[in-house]
C-alpha cells in the first residue's frame, strides 16, 4: 500500500491571498449590496412623539447625557430616535431562503459522503471501489 495517497497539492501564499480577498470581497458585496442599491428596509416616522424634553422621547439620563455629548438637544435627536425599521418578514422569501439553505446542505453532506468514500478507500483498501473513475 502507497503512503502517499491523500496528501494535498501545497498552495501558494499568492493564491491563498487571492482566495482570501476573493471571500472578503463577496462577503462585503453581500452585506452592503442592499445598501448599495437602494433595497434596505423602508424606515417609518412616528411623528406623535413630542421633543420637549429627553423623557417624552423615551430616554433615561444616561442616554440623554450620551445624546448631549454627541451634540445633540431633545429637538435635534428627535429624528434620530423617532424613524423606526419596519421590520415586516416576507414569508415566501423566508421559505426560499430555507430552502436554498437545505439544499445547500443537502448537497454539502452528500459531496463529503462521497469524498469520505473515497478517502477511506484509498487509504485501506487494496483495490479502487467500481464507480470510482480515479480521483
């Protein structure tokens, strides 16, 4: 039996460079292409709220000093503190989400079974399993 089966091809730091960046780049694609493009959640305005002191805004004497340091009087921070996210779940897109999700897993753990297969037959057995077209 051959020792040498299993080992990896060596990457280089080029290339795990590249790898790196390409995934940073997704990731921040992901996370601020919402942004980018105008589809972050609708804020609503509750315009009820009266801004004549912190305490008909809701905020207690340490928020209010942290609003003060910030440079911001009950008038100024009404704004701030009255938009509110409209946090609405769009139960189809939800669904799909999960399901991409299982699916995805789906496939992982199938792909892995089939790897782990392969592995463990090269590793202890004399002769290739039939289906197996030579990884």
């Amino acid at each position: 039996m051959s020792t040498n089966h299993g080992i990896p091809p060596k990457q280089s730091q080029w290339g795990q460079l590249f790898d790196s960046l390409c995934l940073l780049a997704l990731m921040l694609v992901l996370l601020f292409g919402p942004l980018a493009f105008e589809m972050a959640p609708p804020r609503t305005s509750d315009q009820s709220i009266s801004a004549e002191s912190w305490q008909s805004l809701g905020q207690n004497d340490v928020m209010a000093s942290a609003w003060e340091g910030l440079g911001h009087t009950p008038a100024t921070a009404k704004p701030l503190i009255a938009k509110r996210f409209d946090y609405k779940i769009d139960v189809w897109m939800l669904v799909i989400t999960l399901l991409a999700m299982l699916i995805y897993y789906l496939v992982l753990v199938f792909i892995s079974r089939i790897e782990y297969r392969d592995v463990i037959s090269e590793r202890f057995d004399r002769l290739p399993r039939p289906g197996n077209k030579g990884r």
